[in-house]
C-alpha cells in the first residue's frame, strides 16, 4: 500500500537533509519532487496544486527557515497536510437509534461489494453487533450463491428470499427478519453496473426510500483510480452516499484514489480493505495512514492485531514464564501462531517504525521472508512433547530425526536451537532488570513491547 509514493516521499526528505542550511530553492526543489510523486501516485492534478501550494506556504515561513531542525519541519508539514488531504471526517459506520440499522453497499460490478459486503458483517460481528445480509442483485448471475457462500464461510446469516421476489421485496424482508429474529444490523448488497444507467440509479433509489438507511457506502476498486473518484462523485450526486470503501488497496501500490476522495468526492472514506482474508477490512485512521506512508509504522494498528490474535490470560502466562526462566519451544511455537494470526508478515512489518528504512538497507535482493516464520512452526511442530518442553534433550540423532519430519537440513534445526536459547539468554536479562526494578519500588509488570517476544 503506497509503495511507490512512500518510497519518492523518503528520497525527497532525505535530500532536504543533506542540505547545510534550508532555503527557499531547496524548498522549492523538494516541492517539484513532492509533486512528481503525487502525480505519478494518480492524485488528482487539481488536489496535487492545492496541496502543494499550501505546503509551501507553511514551509517557506521564517520561522521554519530559521528552525534548528527545519527538515523536521518540514516532514511534519507535509505530514499535517496529508492528514487533512485525507480529512478528519467520522469513521466506520455512523451511530444510530435505528434497529435494525440498515446500510447499503452500493458501486459498480467487479468493485468488490458482496466481498466487502461479508467483511463488513464480520467486522461488525468481532465490535458484538448482530448483522445479517441480503443480496438485492438479481440479475447478476450467481450472485445471491456468492453472498450465501462468502457469508456460510464467515459464520454470517443471510436472509433468503423466493427466487422471483423483486429487489425492495427482498431488501424489505431481509429488515423484517432482522426485527423479528433480533438481529440490530442489515447489510445490503445491491446490484452493479459496468457502467452508470438510469435503470440502476431508480432501483437504487427505491431501495433507498424504502429502508431509510443510517449509512450509503459506496465500494470504489482503489486499483481504478480517478475511475472511482469519477464514479463515485456521480453515485453522491444521485443518491447522496455518506462514505466511501476502498477495495483492493492491498494492489495499489500508487494510492491515489485515497488521497483524492475527501477533495473531489465531498465525502469520507469508511472502510478499507486491504487483503483477500475475511478479517481484512478496517475502519480508516487518516493519521495512521499517513504514518505508514511517511515511513513512520503504525503502532496503534499493531497494538489492536495483536490484542485480537492474543488473549490477556495467554500474556499474563507468558510474562510469568518470562520471569522464572521457564520459556519453551512450545511457547515459542505459540507465540508464532499468534503472529501468524495477526495477517501476512509483509504487512505487518509496515506497521512497525523504521522498518521501511531497515529494509531498504539490506543487501540486494535480501528481504524478510514469510516462509521462514512456518518453517520455523514446522521444525517445532516435528519435535515431541517432551522436546518442546525440555530443549537440553535434543541431541544429534533427535536433530536429524526432527530435520526430516519437518523437511529441513540439520542446520537449520540448529540454527532454530541457537536463536531460542540466544532469546531465552536476553528474556533472562530482562526479567533481572524487571525484578531489581520491583525491589526498588519500581513497576511490577514488564513493558508493553516485552510482553510478545515473537510478535
């Protein structure tokens, strides 16, 4: 996700670093880049000016030239500007009295609504709301199976309807079975087009007339561009949607559909889906965003994955085992199941600050590889009970018994062996610092970020 433009953006700061002093040609030099970048991510050229122009305004003042730390400055300059260029507008779905709250997906065919559609409901399902589905979409060949299948797979209900009921009927039914069967939420995945038509735009409106929804959210492919900005400014004008999901942002390495809604659209953006798993949807934070792109991680999102993928009673077990010096491979093994947990290892090394930068400095074609984290589950899930509990016992015929279960070399079964006791080693240390600190009075649990040694 921004890649590219994440990328152009670090170049461009660290040129202004390399400068002795910071003046207003540098600025302007750095400004032209800023631009290129934008452009080339597919912002909307109108966006990229007014961006840029308000940028230099702020930049070029005195007080920022003459600044201590003026390439600081400046980085948190654009920082800020981002974040308003992605607005400050409410989150997620909007608070309603309405039971069952009804919201439509709206948008094109192939955007990603059914998909959306079941990724929002368990969404909505892990925040302890009750949601059901109906598809409205009857001319779409199997499109009501898919919704069925996507939403069988996820644990979701969905409201079923006589074949040759028209699209209100079943809309209108799927909230009826809602309110009788106590369900507080109705998700409705509405027909799409190739195109914008009239024929589509009056059954949207019946529908919409028909159920007074809290929320419209349009479903844009993030991949399309100014395609889905255009789109999507043509559905609010028409129907007045009150948000807009991104799909498919996981493939856009560009983002300049995200970074040009709020401006050109008038409208937030909800929801962004970034993976092909049923758990990748999120609400969508401007700010942690803009931390992301500006190569600064994104902690809060680490933090929320991780308390999902770990319970407190499994973290209050492991900072005691922690403590007394009693960590085995089997914890070990756990707490990479969590990590795995929490999504694809590429994704998460982007929440976590500096990595973008350590990446980049590692040698040609080095890169954090995702099959070492279940090579490594593999060599320990070839391991008897009694091994993972007691790692002394593993000697060289075990070692070329536990390679072959696991499809590995020796050497690696090694290599796993040293870095567990080399992690053992420096968990030792740290509870010796964590008890010396309880004695003095100090804090009686260990940091946050020593809790989850593995994650």
């Amino acid at each position: 996700m921004f890649a590219s433009l994440s990328e152009r953006l670090r170049e461009v700061f660290a040129s202004i670093g390399r400068e002795s002093r910071l003046t207003p040609e540098a600025v302007e030099t750095a400004l032209r880049e800023i631009r290129m970048a934008l452009l080339e991510a597919d912002v909307n050229f109108k966006v990229v000016k007014a961006f840029v122009d308000r940028v230099r305004d702020r930049a070029v003042d005195r007080e920022v030239l003459d600044s201590l730390t003026p390439t600081q400055q400046v980085v948190a300059i654009v920082r800020d500007e981002l974040r308003a260029l992605l607005g400050d507008g409410p989150t997620g779905l909007s608070v309603s009295s309405q039971r069952p709250q009804v919201v439509l997906l709206l948008g094109l065919q192939g955007a990603g609504k059914t998909t959306t559609t079941v990724k929002l409901a368990h969404w909505l399902k892990q925040q302890g709301r009750h949601p059901i589905v109906v598809s409205t979409d009857v001319r779409r060949p199997a499109a009501i199976e898919q919704l069925s299948v996507l939403a069988s797979d996820a644990g979701v209900r969905v409201h079923e309807s006589s074949a040759d009921a028209a699209v209100v009927a079943r809309a209108e039914g799927a909230v009826t079975t809602g309110r009788e069967m106590g369900f507080d939420v109705v998700l409705v995945d509405t027909a799409g087009r190739l195109h914008i038509d009239d024929e589509l735009m009056a059954e949207l409106e019946a529908i919409k007339i028909s159920l007074a929804p809290s929320d419209l959210l349009y479903v844009a492919d993030a991949m399309t561009g100014q395609d889905a900005i255009k789109s999507a400014g043509e559905f609010n004008r028409r129907l007045g949607i009150s948000g807009v999901v991104l799909s498919k942002m996981d493939g856009d390495a560009r983002g300049g559909a995200a970074l040009s809604v709020v401006s050109v659209v008038g409208v937030p953006v909800t929801f962004i889906g970034d993976g092909e798993r049923i758990e990748d949807l999120q609400p969508f934070h401007p700010d942690r965003l803009v931390s992301r792109m500006l190569g600064m991680g994104d902690v809060l999102s680490l933090v929320e994955k991780a308390e999902q993928a770990v319970s407190q009673e499994d973290a209050a077990r492991l900072e005691k085992k922690i403590r007394r010096n009693q960590l085995t491979l089997q914890d070990m093994r756990d707490q990479l199941a969590s990590v795995s947990k929490m999504g694809p290892l590429e994704k998460l090394t982007e929440l976590i600050p500096g990595m973008n930068q350590m990446a980049s400095q590692l040698p040609d074609g080095a890169e954090v590889d995702p099959r070492a984290l279940k090579q490594t589950m593999a060599i320990i899930d070839s391991m008897t009970r009694r091994e993972r509990a007691h790692h002394q016992i593993i000697d060289g015929s075990r070692r070329r018994r536990i390679a072959r279960g696991s499809g590995t070399t020796v050497q690696e079964v090694n290599r796993l062996l040293k870095q567990f006791m080399d992690m053992r080693k420096m968990l030792r240390a740290v509870g010796g610092v964590s008890r010396s600190r309880r004695k003095k009075g100090g804090r009686r649990r260990l940091p946050a970020g020593m809790r989850f040694p593995m994650g």
